[in-house]
C-alpha cells in the first residue's frame, strides 16, 4: 500500500505501550500491508506500528531476505547471556551504539488469519525480534545502553538537526 514515515524520537506515541489488536478488520489489513512496504526500504530490518504512528501491537521484518510481520507479538523466550551488539533505530536516524542483546530469540503472535505464528532465531533476527517487541512495549533501544553509552547518545541526538527542540 504505502511506504509511510518513520515517527522520530520524542514523538508520544513511540513512549506508550501499544495496544492489542482485537479483531483484525480492514485497517489491520492495510496496516500490515504498510508496515511490509516500509520494512522492504533497503537497509531495514524491523518496524514496528508505533514507528508509523499507530499504536497497536504488529510490526514486520526483513531478516536476510525474508520478510513477514507479526500481529500481537510477545517475546516469550531468549537465550544465551546478552552481548553486546552494534543496534540503530530508524526513529533515531543516523546512529548506532553498543547494546547489549540476547543472541537468541523468540516470538509469538498470529498472522492475518488469526493463525498462531511462532518466529525465532538468533543473530539479526533475534536483535530485530527484541528491538520490535521493545517498542511495542514504548521502550526506545537507547533506553537500554550502557549508563556511559545513555549519556553520550543522548548528547548526541539533543544535536542531531532532527531533534525537535521544545
């Protein structure tokens, strides 16, 4: 349907914890065929809906090649101690800092048809998997840096030309 923007940080609705969706109608159609056209922008591995705005719980990813969504996500299993990775975020353009992520990950959802969908795996799927369910959770990733990193991403974005100021 559409590619549509990214919402930055700062805006509310990435803030707040999105809502379950109840009854997959119309505009969760339209919403997922969104959320795949945006994710199939090259160098995209992840968008959640509160990143286009919407605050139900759905997002899509493109993970070496593959591409799908999920409609109500829950990570429901990680393994392995967290190491740390290099992790961006489109709704924080232009950078990348180090992160501590799980290697291994697990979601489960449903699909369209309301068909339960169960997708895990390690590596960027599993980054992918925990950076998406954080934001349907209203957490930005930069909310999980090392206190050191924290502060210096934040110098960073407060001068980013992005950055709405008040």
């Amino acid at each position: 349907m559409t590619v549509r923007p990214i919402r930055l940080f700062g805006d509310p609705v990435l803030r707040s914890a999105a809502d379950p969706i109840r009854r997959i109608d119309a505009s969760v159609h339209a919403l997922v065929a969104d959320l795949l056209d945006t994710v199939a922008v090259p160098g995209r591995a992840g968008v959640a809906a509160p990143q286009i705005g919407v605050s139900l719980r759905a997002f899509s990813y493109n993970v070496d090649g593959v591409v799908g969504y999920v409609l109500n996500p829950e990570l429901v299993e990680v393994r392995g101690d967290a190491e740390p990775v290099e992790e961006g975020c489109l709704s924080v353009p232009g950078f990348g800092f180090e992160r501590r992520r799980h290697p291994w990950a697990r979601v489960v959802g449903i699909d369209l048809d309301g068909n339960d969908v169960d997708l895990s795996g390690d590596g960027l799927l599993a980054q992918a998997l925990q950076h998406e369910c954080d934001h349907l959770d209203g957490r930005l990733y930069i909310e999980g840096l090392d206190p050191e990193i924290k502060r210096e991403a934040m110098r960073a974005v407060r001068q980013a030309e992005w950055f709405a100021r008040p």
